[in-house]
C-alpha cells in the first residue's frame, strides 16, 4: 500500500501558535482607504481590544507625536517595494506607553494600483527598556571615572581585556592597544611578568584578582 500522505495544518494554526507564545502580530492595510485587517496578536501586541474598524488612520492617532513622522515614512517607502522597519511609540487613553517594531513590505500586484502591504508588528517595550537601562548604567559608571580617576575595566571568560574605562586618559594608550594583552605593555617593565602571570592564574582558577604594580602615565613617567 501506498504511504499515507501526513497531514499537515494549515498556516493559520501557525499563526495563532506564534502569537500565543509571542509579543507579534499580524496585518495587512489597504493603502487607498486605509482599511487595516488584522489578527489578534496585532492588537495584542498593540495593547488594544479587537476592532473591526481599525484603520491607518487610528493607528497614526496613537503614535506619540515625536514618531509620526518616521511611521508616516514607512508606508510610501514600502509602496516602492522596499521591506521597511520602524520602532516607535504607542501613548493610550491612560497615557500608559509601549515600544513596537513594525515591519512592511509590499504585496506586489499584477496589474492595477500596487496598494496592498502586509505587516508584522510586536512589542518591544522591554526589549527598549532593558537598552535604556544598559546606557544609564554605562553614563553612570562613566561618570564615576570621570570623577573619581579611577579604572574599571571588562574582561571575556578568557581574560582577554574588552574595555577598560579611564586607562586611555592614564597611560595615552588607544582602544587598540589596550584589547587582548596589550594593556600590560603600560605596566612598569618590572612588574609586567608578575601581573600577567597572576592574572592568567586568576583567570584559569576563576578567582578573585587583587595586584598591585606600577603604571606608567600618559607622560611617560
């Protein structure tokens, strides 16, 4: 007997599977009358209850004022064939506000007006959140060098040195000479062996680093 053929579902069920465990939604907008259909993880991630009458209109209506204009640019950009993608503010009746990204592209046509775009949309509110925080903490601790003088610095698992904040401004070294083992090139040449070779055992033991040595400055002193 022949194998039978597996039975496959249909791409709404795929749909409704990503929207269920996601922050994404789906539409598509008719460019002429501005009729907007959409599922319901679009208003989900839009933060809305379900409207047959959603249109393009009332969506520009919710995007904070300082983004309409880059979310107005999307849709002739898209009408050009061009994919296009945006992340801008949604503010609601109760002032609350969310991030999403939207993503549109055109749906090419035949023959007549090329009018038709589909969409993907999902909130990235935490997504923005979490960035936002990552650079408050970097201005602060930038700050706190500025301030205090003193260094901090990032390291890979490896020990290879990624950042270290206020070195340039000691030792006149570059970004590109402090990366990997460059740094210790600015130790005192009597202390280089002895700082490196405790590191690297810091490094392999994955224990705490407390040294001491000379450093030599910008000036050469």
């Amino acid at each position: 007997m022949p194998a039978k053929p597996p039975n496959f579902v249909s791409s709404r069920h795929y749909i409704e599977m990503v929207e269920r465990f996601t922050s994404i939604g789906f539409w598509n907008a008719d460019m002429a009358t501005g009729a907007i259909r959409a599922t319901r993880g679009f208003f989900k991630a839009m933060g809305l209850a379900p409207d047959e009458g959603f249109s393009l209109g009332t969506w520009i209506s919710l995007v904070h004022p300082d983004d309409q204009e880059d979310f107005r640019s999307i849709f002739p950009l898209a009408r050009t064939g061009m994919p296009v993608s945006r992340e801008v503010r949604l503010v609601h009746a109760d002032r609350a506000s969310r991030w999403i990204r939207v993503d549109i592209d055109q749906v090419k046509q035949n023959d007549g007006p090329q009018d038709l775009v589909v969409g993907v949309v999902e909130d990235v509110t935490r997504e923005r959140r979490s960035r936002a925080a990552v650079v408050r903490e970097r201005a602060r601790l930038e700050a706190l060098v500025r301030m205090t003088g003193e260094i901090f610095w990032v390291a890979d698992a490896s020990g290879s040195i990624l950042d270290l904040k206020g070195w340039k401004e000691i030792t006149g070294q570059s970004e590109a000479e402090i990366c990997g083992g460059g740094w210790a090139e600015a130790i005192h040449s009597e202390d280089r062996q002895r700082v490196v070779e405790e590191w690297s055992s810091s490094i392999g033991a994955a224990s705490p680093y407390t040294v001491s040595y000379r450093l030599r400055y910008r000036d050469g002193e």
